[in-house]
C-alpha cells in the first residue's frame, strides 16, 4: 500500500504537496506557505523504516535537489512544524544524514518571528518570507489555538539540542510558562487563547480538533525527558483528571465517550480527531500507580473500543468524521457533513499503542479490518483517496491522498504487524504526525553513548 501512494504520488504529483489520485495530478494547497513536497517529507521515514530502499532514495533526493526553503506566503506554523520539521528531524535520528538536519534547523530558524507577541505565545499563520505573523481569520478575537502553540514542543527541544541554539527551547518553555499560570476552567484548557493578554478568549473544551496534541505533547515531552520532565508530566496527569470528572460519559448503550464542553455545556460528540486519545491515555497509564494505571488501561481500552464502534457501524467499515451520542444515534454520524473519511490516522494510532501495550488480538484484527476497506473503498486507480460518505458502499471519492496518510496511517498499521523492537516505544515517541524523535535516555549518555 505504501509502495502504490509513493508510486503515484512520485509519478503524478512529486514536488507538489499532495497527490490528486482521481485527476492524476498534484496539490498545492495554502497550509505550507510555498513549501512543496509535504508528502515527500511526510513519507520519508515511513519509506526508510519499512525498508523501502530504492523509493527512500527518490524522496531523499528529492530533498537535496529540489527542496526550497526560500519561499514567500502564508504558513500553519502548526502543520509546517509537524510534518515538515517533525519529518525532517526523525529521519535525521534514523539515518544520521546531515542533509536531513540542516534543512531542519534552517526551516525552524524561519519559524521564529511567529513568537514576537506580547506573551511569547505564538500567532498561528506565518509568512516564512517575510517573518510577518498573524492569527487564523476563523479564530475568535485574534487568538491563538491550544493545539497549534501547544504541538511544538517535542519538535523545538530536538531544534535546539542540534544546533547547539538555546532558543528553541526557550520558547516552548515559555508556552510553558503562560499555561501553567493561567486559570483553568474547572481544571480544563479551553481551545482558544490571546497572545496578548495570555488569558482565554472563549470557554471551548475539546480532546478532538483544537485541543487534541497539546495533551499529546505534555506525556511525550515527560517521556522523551527520560521522565525528568516532571511539570509536564503534573499537568497532563491533572488536565486527564479534569477531563475525566468532565467530560468523559457513558452512551446509553454502554459505550465510553469523551465529550466537548462549550462553557460548562456538553455537546456529546466525538471527533475522529478525538480518538488518538485512546492511545495516549494508554501510553500515559504505563507509569500511573496501581489502581489509576488500571482504572486508565481501562478508559483506553474502551475509548478505542467506542472507535472502533464507529468503524464498525458503517458500511465501509471505515469511520466518519465525527460521531454523535445523542438519543437515538449510537457512535454514527447524524449530520451530512459529518459522514466522510478523509484517510485520517487516529483510530489505527490507538490500535498500534493498545496492541504493543495489551497484545491483545482484537486490536491486530480491528487494524485489518481497516486495511481491508481502505483497499476495498480508498485505492483508486492512482493512488488512495478519502470518501465523502462512510455510509454507503458506493461512495464518491474526495480526489485526495493525504500526506498524513504514508506519514501516520500506514506507518502505524505497518507498526501494529511487526514486532515491538521495530520503532520500539522505549526508545522513541512519536510527534502527533508520527515521526519518530528519540527519547533522551540519560543513563546511556553517562555511559558515553550518543
Ligand atoms: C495530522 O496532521 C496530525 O495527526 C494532527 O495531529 C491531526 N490531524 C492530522 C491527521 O488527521
């Protein structure tokens, strides 16, 4: 499968940031500022990992050739940061070639002057030409996204260890700084905060879109530490807690859900985006004392179970955007809007992390489900593609491969077939687009090992 989203991509669209499967042509798209080859960069660890030789070499060389970092226009400081730095830098720890590394540190140099604001906090829209920074024009009164700001730090720490520059650092520790000191909500971080003032702008709560990776960030940034990180480990553990007192609930069918909160009102829905959680939670119970290891094994467990529920409720066998638990609708979508899949990696994320943590068999079984409707609805004559309608079986296809999609879904899904030594999570986290960054393991640097 890997092999034929490369193979498209590179014949059709290579130097674009996404391969059109249906049109056979490329994407350009607004999100990278003028940066091309997201799915170059995206795919590349993934090609290396899965031994992928001849192919890994195309994209590297795509790299030193035709990789230009020179470019003016508007850029997610967020997405820039996650696949291309985050790519950039795990295939820089798995291959130990410069190129890999220097495009890294040059690219992170350009996303600086988005953190010129009164509190450090960064806007989320950056013009990699000119410096020039801004907030999203959807976000409310010029705000700030907590899963934007919140998703660098795992990226930024490797920034600075590499080139030696402190500055990376310090400004993911400043983030820190602000959300530790700010009110929070009953305990909650909502979604949307000033670079200004450094205080909330709206009362939005969500595990999902908005929210999701800054949670993801506070228990990967304590274990990349080698658990030295000790801050962020106290405010995942009581950001978990509040989430569990608030807005974790039981549909009347039996299944566990976590729900948004819109200024202490609950919209009982569930993102796609939302379901990653599962696997953190899992990720995070390995090193809770007894009963609360147990009692969050078990929130993993049945999150994960409530997703693949939503999997399993629809004709593709594959999930929608988002599901409901309102009365009547059990884990399906109710709205129009709501019903497509657009080739995204969360739920097959949390079957890899509950496989390697339980090796139960069900998770292996669910992950194949999962491969037998992508090949069944998604592949396409060029390529894969997202459908619009989880719902019926002859659903129309959306005419975009994802570069998320050879970053994280099949990466994950091959990682849940292979042995646990592969990418081993003893050694490596994984950012939130599933790059892999080493953990600091400081007793092997005492000893003398790099
Ligand atoms: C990816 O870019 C990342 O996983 C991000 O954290 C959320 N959205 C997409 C995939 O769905």
């Amino acid at each position: 499968m890997m092999k034929f989203a490369w193979d498209n991509y590179k014949q059709y669209a290579l130097g674009k940031n996404e391969l059109r499967p249906l049109t056979k042509n490329g994407h350009i798209g607004n999100m990278f500022g003028g940066l091309r080859g997201a799915t170059v960069i995206d795919a590349l660890d993934t090609l290396y990992i899965m031994e992928l030789e001849e192919e890994f070499q195309e994209a590297k060389q795509w790299v030193e050739k035709s990789f230009d970092l020179n470019v003016n226009g508007e850029a997610s400081l967020f997405e820039v940061n996650i696949r291309y730095i985050g790519g950039l830098l795990a295939t820089y720890y798995l291959t130990g070639e410069e190129v890999f590394k220097s495009k890294a540190l040059e690219l992170g140099e350009k996303l600086l002057p988005a953190f010129n604001t009164p509190t450090g906090i960064p806007r989320g829209v950056i013009n990699l030409g000119s410096g020039m920074s801004w907030s999203w024009g959807w976000a409310s009164a010029g705000s700030s996204i907590l899963a934007e700001f919140g998703t660098l730090h795992l990226e930024f720490l490797h920034l600075s260890e590499l080139s030696g520059n402190p500055v990376f650092a310090e400004k993911v520790r400043n983030i820190r700084r602000v959300l530790s000191r700010v009110e929070k909500p009953q305990g909650l971080y909502p979604n949307f905060l000033s670079p200004v003032t450094g205080s909330w702008v709206q009362h939005h709560v969500s595990i999902g879109g908005l929210g999701d990776s800054f949670y993801e960030y506070l228990i990967k940034s304590w274990l990349m530490s080698d658990k030295k990180d000790s801050e962020a480990k106290k405010m995942y553990d009581d950001a978990l807690e509040a989430i569990e007192k608030h807005l974790v609930k039981k549909s009347a069918g039996g299944l566990t859900y976590i729900a948004e909160w819109r200024g202490g009102i609950l919209d009982h829905k569930m993102g796609h985006l939302a379901c990653f959680s599962g696997g953190m939670i899992a990720l995070g119970a390995q090193h809770s004392p007894g009963d609360r290891r147990q009692r969050h094994m078990e929130l993993a467990a049945e999150i994960t179970s409530t997703c693949h529920e939503s999997y399993a409720r629809s004709d593709t066998k594959l999930g929608p955007e988002a599901f409901r638990f309102d009365a009547g609708s059990e884990a399906t979508a109710t709205r129009l809007s709501e019903r497509y899949y657009i080739l995204r990696p969360e739920v097959v994320e949390s079957y890899m992390y509950l496989w390697r943590l339980t090796h139960q068999p069900k998770y292996r079984h669910w992950g194949w489900e999962v491969v037998q409707a992508l090949e069944k609805y998604c592949r396409v004559e060029a390529g894969f593609s997202g459908i619009r309608d989880v719902y019926t079986t002859t659903p129309t296809h959306d005419n975009m491969q994802q570069s998320f999609f050879l970053a994280e879904t099949l990466k994950y899904l091959y990682l849940l077939f292979c042995e646990d030594d592969v990418l081993s999570l003893e050694d490596w986290v994984f950012n939130t687009e599933a790059h892999p960054l080493p953990i600091n393991h400081t007793d092997l640097k005492a000893a003398g090992q790099p």
